[in-house]
C-alpha cells in the first residue's frame, strides 16, 4: 500500500508556522503589557512614598523651595502614570489585535488538518477496498482453478 501523501503539505507547514509567529507576538504583547502595568505599579508606589515624605515634612516644617521640589516631584509622577495609562490602553488595544489574528491563524491552519485527516480516511478506505478487492479475485481465481482441476 502507498503511503499517503498531502498534496498540501508545504502550505499546512506554512501555516503551522504562521501561527507560531502569531503565538510569539502575542506572548510578546502580553510581555509588554505586563511590563506597563508593572511599570505604573512601580510609579504609584513612588508617588505614595513621595507624598508620605511630603506630608511628614510639612508636619515637622519645611521650606517652601524644597516644598516645591517635592511638589513637581508628585506632579511629574501624576503625568507619568497618566502617561503609562495611556500607553496600556494602547497595548491593550496591540494584544486585542493580536489575539484575533492568532485565532484567524489557528482557524486556517485547524482547517488544512481537517482536511489532510479527511483526505487520509479517505485514501486508506480506497486502499482498503482495492486490497479486499485484490483478495476477492485471487480467491475468485484459486476458486475457478479448483473447479477446473475438479473437472479434469
């Protein structure tokens, strides 16, 4: 019996591979996007400590330069999460697009194994007739022979 042979093997490997790069690029979107949130996290803490040391200071009488140093330090830090925020939305947007093109990816790729697997059943169930069939005519001809060799 042969062995059966995809006749679109090269693109079924092409789209495997496709989604792989998808995979990977989501994988990196996700990265990036915990890297953001990490990254706000990290300035929110820094901005809690920032105006702890604030208020302690106010309590214990500071002046008003260092006061204002603080506060720029605090305003600054505002718009950098503000800014973090933003960027997050934006790779939340990234990561959406990703994912919807890894599912497009796997859709296609699911697509041309279910059609390598149902042209296989059905190039073995052709092989597997054409072997019964095979076998029914030697035992047809085994049989007429027998007869004939009865007969003489």
């Amino acid at each position: 019996m042969k062995k059966f042979q995809f006749r679109l093997q090269s693109l079924l490997k092409y789209k495997r591979h496709l989604e792989q790069v998808a995979k990977q690029a989501m994988a990196q979107a996700v990265a990036d996007l915990l890297a953001c949130e990490q990254h706000i996290t990290e300035l929110q803490n820094d901005r809690i400590t920032a105006t702890d040391q604030l208020d302690a200071l106010v309590e214990k009488g500071m002046g008003a330069g260092q006061f204002n140093r603080y506060r720029q330090f605090i305003t600054a830090v505002d718009q950098m999460i503000m800014l973090e925020h933003t960027r997050k939305t934006e790779l939340e947007k990234i990561l959406d697009d990703k994912r919807k093109a890894l599912k497009q990816r796997t859709i296609e790729k699911k697509a041309l194994e279910r059609l390598r697997e149902k042209q296989a059943r059905e190039y073995t169930h052709k092989m597997l007739r054409e072997e019964q069939k095979n076998l029914d005519e030697i035992t047809s001809l085994r049989t007429a022979r027998k007869v004939n060799n009865e007969r003489i």
